[in-house]
C-alpha cells in the first residue's frame, strides 16, 4: 500500500504576498504581509506552515512544524485503528441436515456474527433436491431464526441458480 504523503509549505517557500495569519490555537491574528508573518514566526521560534494554499489569501499558521507533522500522523494512527474491516464469512447448509450438525453450524455462525462480519448462508441443492425447494427454505428460515438474536436479515433468502442463499449481519447490540 503506497502511503499517501501531505505537502506543507513552511517559511520562505510560501510564495504569496499577503497571508492570512493564524496563532498555534488557531485563532486568528489577521492579514499580515509574507516578511511581517515571517518575522513573527522566528520571533516565537516557530515556522509558519501554510495550511490552506488555494484560499484567498492563502491560510497560514505559526506552529513548531516538526510537533504538527507528529500530531497529523498520530491522528492518521488514530484513524485507522479505528476503522473496522468487514468481511463476509459464509456457512453452508444442505436441505436435509441433520440436527447436530445444524446446531453447530449456528454456533459458528454466531461467531462470526460476534466478531463484526457479516454472513453468508448458502444452500445448494444437489441433484433432484431442487425438487423440494419447500425443504430449503424451511432450514433456511429455522437457521434465520436460531440467530435472530445475535443477526438482522440484509438480504432475505433467494435463489442463485441452484443455490439459496441469505446474508445477515450483526445486530447493534450484539458486537
């Protein structure tokens, strides 16, 4: 992953006459001209870092640069630990499961389910199953049921050509 990397102007690579001068907190000085800025700056010890080069006139701040570089990526840091990455995890059932193995199928999906992914219930039909779709469809319904609790039905069950298939996710309070 190629790591997308912010250019600032600071001190006298700033190219713009008048700037638009604001202090460490943010609050605003005023217009000054680039050399009155810059004097400023070095009076505090500081740089000044263009923070907004398209406005008019351009957005600068007096601040120690090297600090505001490390906040900024202590707060990318903070950003991506944040997001979740969701997948779908998938179960497979068969129209005539037998019960052990439908409830530890369940349990697994219910793992899943705690852990923030999404599911995928398939059911394909082998042979002249698709005969008795009502079979499917009843232990489709059942498995939809026992996870009730822990799920809520984004895509109800329906057919991909000789599968059925059913996504959940995990409900708001179950995470």
């Amino acid at each position: 992953m190629k790591k997308s990397f912010k250019y600032y102007r600071i001190n006298y690579q700033i190219s713009a006459a008048n700037l638009r001068l604001l202090d460490e907190s943010g609050k605003q000085i005023g217009v000054k001209t680039r050399e009155e800025a810059l004097k400023m700056a070095q009076a505090e010890g500081k740089d000044l870092v263009e923070i907004a080069g398209k406005a008019n006139p351009p957005v600068v701040r007096i601040i120690d640069y090297k600090k505001f570089k490390y906040l900024e990526a202590k707060r990318e840091r903070d950003a991506k630990k944040k997001t979740k990455n969701v997948t779908v995890k998938e179960i497979r059932l068969s129209p005539f499961i037998g019960e052990h193995d439908f409830q530890t199928r369940i349990k697994k999906a219910e793992e899943f389910l705690k852990e923030g992914n999404q599911l995928k219930i398939n059911l394909p039909f082998r042979g002249r199953e698709i005969v008795h779709k009502e079979f499917g469809m009843e232990t489709m319904k059942k498995a939809i049921q026992e996870l009730k609790e822990s799920a809520k039905v984004i895509r109800d069950p329906h057919f991909e050509g000789r599968v059925l298939v059913a996504q959940l996710a995990p409900a708001k309070g179950s995470i």
